[in-house]
C-alpha cells in the first residue's frame, strides 16, 4: 500500500506534538484538517493509529509510523532548503535558450553586453517553455510568435553564398531534412544535386565543410563572422525572421528586462548578421 508523504508527517508530528493543534500549526494545516486526515488513514489501513480520550495516545503502529518517519522528516527539511536555495539562486541568473546554429550570435551578443549578473545558455533545438526564473529568453526564426509570448522581432537573417577561393564549383549540399525545414527557404537557391557534392545535415557542419575548401555553401552570413578564408560571393534572399521571444511581462525581474534589453539591442547590432532595410543584395565579392 502506497502512504503519501503527507500522511506520514502528520502521523510524525501528531506522535511527536501530542497535539491536533500543534501539528497543525507546524504543518499549516487547520486542526480539522490534520483530524480528517489521519481518519482517512486509517480507514484506508483498517487499523487505529491514536486511542481518542482526554489526549491522543498513539498506538504501538503510529509509534512504529513516526519512528521511520522521524529521519525523512529531517532529509525532507534538507531537500526543501536545497531547492529553496537553487530556486534564490536561479532567480538571480538570466537564462536563455537558442538552438546550435543561432548559439554564436548569443554568445557574440553577450560578449558586447557584459551582463553583471549571471547568465545561463541552453543550446537546444527543441523549444523550451519560456517561464520566468527557468527559461526567460528564446532566441528563434519565427514568421510570427504564437501564444502568450512576448516577441521582439531582431529582422530577418543575412544569407550568404560562400566559397573559399574564386571559381569553385563544388557545392555542400543539404541533407533532405534540413532542406525541408520552412525557416530555411534560402535552399531554392541551392542545386538539389550536384556531382562530387558532400552533403551534410547541420548548418556549422556545412560551414565547416565549406571553410575546408569542399565546395561552395549556403548560410546565415554571421557564423563566417572574422573568418578570412570564407568569401562571400553573393547575399540570398530567404533569410527567416529571428525574434527575441519572452514570457508575459509579469513577474519578470528588473534586473533582467534591463539585461534583455541590452541583449535585444547588442543582438541587432551584430554586424552582417541581419539583412539591412532597403539594402541590395551584395552579388560579387570585391
């Protein structure tokens, strides 16, 4: 028979205690709470626990109850201290969330901010619920940010042809699930086959398979960001949106809309990484 950890501490505390009222003021139970509760156990044991009277008096089965109890109560006191503890401790930190790809562009972000409180990236492709004081920014593509959230829009990504050296004509194609992805429409851009082409199924796998001299390739232009030996050849239209996305404005901290702020500012200043209004397309490299 399972017993809840609720019932156990109100048969400790009620050992213990001597009192329906003591053990509820421990508990912050009402006494007629602590009363059903320990009615509700024993009906479900079919066995006494207290021998009612002028004053409760436990039997030989709630003294054995408590006396295992009494050490779990302890660990349970430490327990709840650890996570109030992690929970302070989390608040007090900024954590964000982007996928491998756009990582680099968060990590170029904070090195320009220089954030004087904690901040905690979680490189995932999967979307995290965005929750305040667990996951309190998400850097993604979006064409429009759906639900409760609140979105920043950065503009719509740079997209570059790159090669290593003039006239390659070896490309780094795609793999079919990531030419399928409708954030990635710069692909219609990009031959479906090509002979001696490598094909790859990351974006940096395709970039770093690009810097090796493999072939020419197709990405977001800030993650050749400082790097001599990728040319641009031409920009690509196709480039999805990026929005910085946050929970509901209530119960973010001060503090962190101060940091998020800066972070959605220094994300839109990146330089090359974001197509410029108005701007055409680069064609040829100089």
């Amino acid at each position: 028979m399972h017993i809840s950890w609720d019932d156990l501490q109100t048969v400790e505390a009620l050992v213990r205690t001597g009192s329906v009222e003591a053990t509820g003021r421990e508990l912050s139970l009402r006494h007629s709470s602590v009363s059903r509760r320990i009615a509700a156990l024993e009906a479900r044991l079919e066995a006494a626990l207290f021998v009612r009277g002028s004053r409760l008096v436990p039997t030989p089965l709630a003294a054995q109850i408590a006396a295992r109890a009494g050490p779990m109560r302890t660990q349970a006191a430490e327990v709840a201290g650890l996570l109030t503890t992690e929970r302070r401790e989390r608040q007090q930190r900024l954590v964000m969330t982007a996928s491998d790809v756009l990582a680099p562009l968060v990590f170029l972000a904070l090195s320009s901010v220089a954030p004087n409180q904690p901040v905690e990236v979680l490189v995932s492709d999967q979307e995290m619920e965005l929750v305040p004081g667990r996951v309190d920014l998400a850097l993604r593509p979006k064409h429009d940010p759906s639900g409760a959230l609140r979105g920043r829009r950065l503009g719509r990504l740079r997209i570059g042809l790159y090669g290593t050296s003039r006239g390659m004509t070896r490309w780094i194609l795609p793999s079919p699930a990531l030419r399928g992805r409708t954030s990635m429409r710069w692909w219609r851009h990009v031959p479906e086959d090509a002979p001696g082409a490598v094909s790859c199924d990351s974006l940096l796998g395709i970039r770093d398979a690009c810097r090796a001299g493999l072939g020419r390739a197709a990405f977001p232009s800030f993650l050749a960001h400082g790097d001599p030996r990728l040319r641009l050849e031409k920009e690509l239209d196709g480039g999805p949106p990026l929005w910085l996305l946050a929970p509901p404005a209530r119960g973010v901290k001060r503090e962190h809309q101060a940091l998020q702020d800066a972070l959605f500012q220094a994300l839109r200043a990146t330089e090359g990484a974001f197509v410029k209004q108005g701007a055409p397309p680069l064609h040829t490299t100089s």
